[in-house]
C-alpha cells in the first residue's frame, strides 16, 4: 500500500512536466506536495498546493537546496528543474552546462546529507543518446550533439555515480518529447498551436517555420508523468527506463494535423532563422522496458493536440480580456 501522506518534493514543480506531475498526484490522492519555484513563479500552482508547499529557492545555491531538504525531509524526490529551451543552447553553453551541473551536485549532495533514504527520480533526456534511424533504448550508445544534451548527459552520469557511491536510491529517467498544454515557446508543437492563433485572430498572416522533415517520439505530457509515478514506486533503483510513445511523426505530419484543425487556411514560410544546427533527423522511443511495468500511453496525438490548439485560444481570449 503506497503511503499517500509521504513528503513529496518536486523541484521545478512549477514549470511544464512538474505542473502536469502535481495535478496527477493530487489526482491520486497525494496530500504532502512540494515544489521549487525560481524567483516566486508559482502560477495556478498556489491555488492548488497553497503558499506553505511552494518554495522559491535557487537550487544552484547549494545551501538553499541543503536547507530546504533538511526542512522537509521528503520521502520522494522529483528532480524536473533544469534548463529547457535546447534551442538556445549553443548560446548559452557555459551557462547551461553550470547550472546543471550545479542543480546536480546540490541534490545530490543535499539528499546524501539530510535524507539519504529518500527515492529521488533523476530526469535525464532522450538526447542524450546517439544519432540512430532506428528506435533507441536504453542500451543504446549515448553521443550527445549539443550542450544541453551533454548536460543532461553528466547529470545521468553522477546520479548513477551517487547510487553507487552513496548507496543513494536514485532511479533515472529519459524522456522523448512530451508536449501538452502550458508548455513554453520554443518547442515546435507549442509554436505551431500558438502561431495558428495568432493567424486566426489576424494578428499574423503567415506561420514561420524550420526543418519539418525531422522525426520525433511526442507523447502527451499527463502520460509522461503517470510514467514518473510509476517509476518512482516500481522502477529498480539505479536502472534507467526510457519514456517515450514508440512513434515516430515528421513534423511536417504533426504541423499538418495542426492545420487541418485551424479555423483559417494557414500559409507557410521557411525561416533560416529556425533551423537548428544539430537538428537530428530521428529519434524514437524503444519503451518495452517500462511497458514491462504496465505502463503503456492513453492520450492520442490528436486528442493531445487538439487540447494544445485550444489551450493557447483560451490564453489568448484571456489576454484580450485584461
């Protein structure tokens, strides 16, 4: 029987993944949840959790993140904060690749010195993994092609050192594209939704895009986290559990569905300016090894990506309302 008063920790818990992770615990009856905020951005996140279980800190300080673990003393950690717009990061390599190695390290350190029995669920990427046209699990090479992905790398890499150093309880994560509602810009599917509004409300005449001929794993987010519950109370300490739908679309069929769902016709243009230099040409989910634990994804990519659609016409009916 799972204890659903267990002291739960989510840090990003306010962000994307994290959001859609507390709404599905409280879905479950989990009545102990905290989160992290950077710099106080807690969104609807207040009325859900209330002002006492949000906790703005910067978990590059390792202090702050010693202090707020001891205060707590969580049973379960989910490690979700991290830096997430790939797009940006051959601008900003120094940048991101010290700020997770720091978010790392702090957690890490910090769950060894004041809970060394929590569970924490360390949340790498499917990036990390070398370029391949064929579905990717978790044995595949790893050969990360830009600097968020070797990040991401390194924080898998020290969350398994941890576990068998440390004897920590940590059990690793690599997700494939999730998208869902309340995802940020920068991310194709959220700027494909956003774009066809903006087109509908005649605020703009034509969607700029990149490379539609690359082929992504998307799986909805709410499926993503169910995949993180279940992990954190089945998954095998220190093992890595790919989480990822198994299909691949060229984003050129995911923007098309998009169109088909606009309530104006959509004219298209290539702009260089989005072309990514690393854009790998595939990458797809071999998941039988979570499927083994029953998991398995419930949201179609349409059922998702209409919800998207609508979710950005409801900011925007919201924006022209204030």
């Amino acid at each position: 029987m799972l204890d659903k008063k267990q002291t739960i920790l989510i840090t990003g818990g306010t962000g994307f993944a994290g959001s859609h992770l507390v709404e599905a615990l409280l879905e479950l009856g989990y009545s102990n949840i905290h989160v992290t905020a950077f710099r106080d951005q807690a969104g609807f996140l207040n009325d859900l959790l209330g002002n006492e279980h949000i906790h703005a800190l910067d978990l590059t300080d390792h202090e702050q993140t010693k202090a707020l673990l001891n205060k707590l003393q969580p049973q379960q950690i989910y490690h979700l904060a991290s830096l997430a717009n790939v797009g940006n990061s051959f601008k900003q390599q120094q940048f991101i690749l010290e700020t997770h190695l720091k978010l790392q390290l702090n957690i890490l350190d910090a769950v060894k010195e004041c809970c060394p029995k929590a569970r924490l669920l360390s949340v790498g990427s499917a990036l990390e993994y070398q370029d391949s046209d064929q579905k990717l699990d978790e044995n595949a090479p790893l050969g990360p092609t830009n600097p968020y992905a070797l990040s991401k790398m390194i924080q898998d890499f020290l969350s398994y050192s941890y576990s068998q150093s440390e004897k920590l309880d940590i059990v690793r994560v690599r997700p494939f594209n999730h998208i869902g509602e309340r995802q940020a810009l920068g991310f194709a599917v959220s700027d494909f939704a956003h774009e066809i509004v903006q087109i509908e409300r005649g605020q703009s005449e034509v969607m700029k895009v990149g490379n539609l001929s690359t082929i992504r794993d998307l799986t909805d987010v709410k499926d993503v986290v169910r995949a993180y519950i279940l992990l954190m109370n089945q998954g095998v300490s220190a093992e890595v559990y790919n989480v990822g739908s198994g299909i691949g679309y060229s984003m050129q069929e995911v923007l098309d569905k998009l169109i088909a769902l606009a309530k104006v016709d959509i004219k298209l243009e290539t702009d260089p300016a989005l072309l990514r230099p690393s854009d790998r040409p595939i990458l797809i989910c071999d998941n039988k090894k979570i499927k083994n634990l029953a998991w398995d994804t419930q949201y179609s990519l349409d059922a998702t990506l209409e919800r998207v659609l609508n979710w950005w016409r409801k900011q925007a009916d919201q924006s022209e309302e204030r």
